[in-house]
C-alpha cells in the first residue's frame, strides 16, 4: 500500500508540474465597432487590468494600472532602463502591419485618471519578433504630464541631447508647437474623448509616420527606421517604469480602425 501510494504522489506531483508548465492563454478582445482583434501578448497583472466596460450606450476598453502592478513579460520583472522593474496592462494586433502598404490607424482615447506620472506609454506601432529584435517605432505617451511622441529613426541621424539611441535605431521625440504643448497634457485632456490619426507608409524606400490628434499633427511625416526582419504592429494600453508612478491610471480604449492599401 505504501508503494502504490508513493507511486500515486509521483504521478499527482508529474501532473501539477505539467500544468504549470502550460504558459497562460492569450486573451482575446474584439468589439463591434473595431476592424482588428487584440490580444495579451504578456500575462496580465491582474484579472481586472483590462475588461470592457459600458460608458452611456457605449462599450469601451478600459485598462487599468496600479502602482506595483508588475507585468507579465519576461522582462518586466528585471531591472531595465533605469527602473527596478516595469509595470504593464497591454495588449498586442493579433496580426501584423504588411510591409510594402500605407496604413491608417485610428481610434478614440480617454483618459480617465492619471497619467501624471514618468513616461506612461499608450500607445505603441512595435516590429519585434522571435527573430527581429526591433525597438518600437512610434509611442506615444505622457511623461510629467505631457504627452510626447516618439519616433525610430538612424542612429546617424543627427538628434538633440537627450535623445534615446541603441543598435535597433534611436527614438527620437518629435516636438511640437510650445502652443500644441501646452494644450496637449494629462489634466487638459484628462476625462474627454479624443480622436487619434496615425498614417503609417511603408509603400517607399523609407517608410514614414505621420500622427495627429483631434486636428493638431503631432507628427508629419517622418522619417521611420524599418528594419527588413521588422514585423510591424499596434500596441495599446498601459507601460510604464515602476517605483516611479505612484497613482492608479486608467485609460479607455474605443472604435479601433485599421484600414491599409
């Protein structure tokens, strides 16, 4: 009896670790009135880190990222790029962006609370993948309140001081008007809705990125550092260093159209 019960733990404690084994499933989320479906590329920090959420006769996609909400990809826990580690509420295009097509991206962006704190990123258009290891090409995201637009250009290219560069290329931060700057930060826009228009061209040579936000062109037409293993694709919700954010952001997420020729 002492054997087959030895014998029962072994296969009980084989099967546990099977389990545990099986990386947690990818979350699917698609609405109505969007064009693509996304996904959690990363596990989430929670189970109420994204759900949708009614506002009126709406459905929109909330995200929500709390102080010390670690996210799930292999890199969010280690020390990077100035922070012990990285809290994420994300999700990734369940598909790509076609290399050699112009697209346009457009959605509708709230945001709800916060955002006051050190470079909370929204959104992102990313190229990684298992075997290109691409930097993102554009991201878009507060940082002391203000929103900043960042773009992947040449590390030949000639930036101001301050600007982030690496072997995948240099994000470069677009700037705008000192008028658009001051109208354009976290306790401005916080509870409205806004539109956002992002052309991205990558039908030339060079392929370039063109952003605007309720009318006022954050970006146009820039240049774009696109490498030939690159995989683009659209990114949103919530990344940003932790420690360095102390409050709750909350972010929601709506009419999400993907058009490319």
């Amino acid at each position: 009896m002492k054997i087959e019960h030895a014998g029962l733990f072994v296969l009980l404690s084989l099967a546990m670790l099977a389990v545990m084994a099986i990386p947690a499933r990818a979350l699917d989320f698609h609405d109505a009135d969007w064009s693509h479906g996304f996904r959690s590329n990363c596990p989430l920090p929670s189970d109420t880190a994204v759900r949708f959420r009614d506002v009126g006769a709406d459905r929109k996609l909330a995200f929500t990222l709390n102080p010390g909400d670690i996210g799930g990809c292999s890199s969010d826990a280690k020390p990077r790029h100035g922070a012990r580690f990285w809290e994420r509420a994300e999700l990734k295009q369940a598909s790509t962006l076609a290399v050699g097509q112009t697209h346009r991206i457009t959605f509708e962006a709230t945001f709800a609370q916060g955002f006051r704190g050190k470079a909370e990123t929204f959104f992102q258009i990313h190229a990684w993948s298992s075997d290109c290891k691409s930097a993102p090409l554009l991201m878009l995201q507060f940082d002391k309140k203000r929103l900043k637009t960042h773009v992947l250009q040449r590390n030949s290219t000639k930036f101001k001081a301050g600007t982030s560069r690496g072997t995948k290329g240099a994000l470069a931060e677009i700037k705008t008007s000192n008028r658009a700057r001051k109208a354009l930060t976290s306790e401005a826009l916080e509870g409205g809705t806004h539109r956002f228009d992002i052309t991205f061209d990558t039908s030339h040579r060079v392929a370039r990125m063109t952003v605007q936000m309720d009318g006022v062109t954050l970006v146009r037409n820039e240049r774009v550092h696109l490498q030939r293993c690159a995989k683009p694709h659209v990114k949103f919700g919530i990344y940003r260093p932790g420690t360095q954010n102390k409050k709750t952001s909350v972010l929601l997420i709506d009419d999400v159209i993907i058009s490319s020729r």
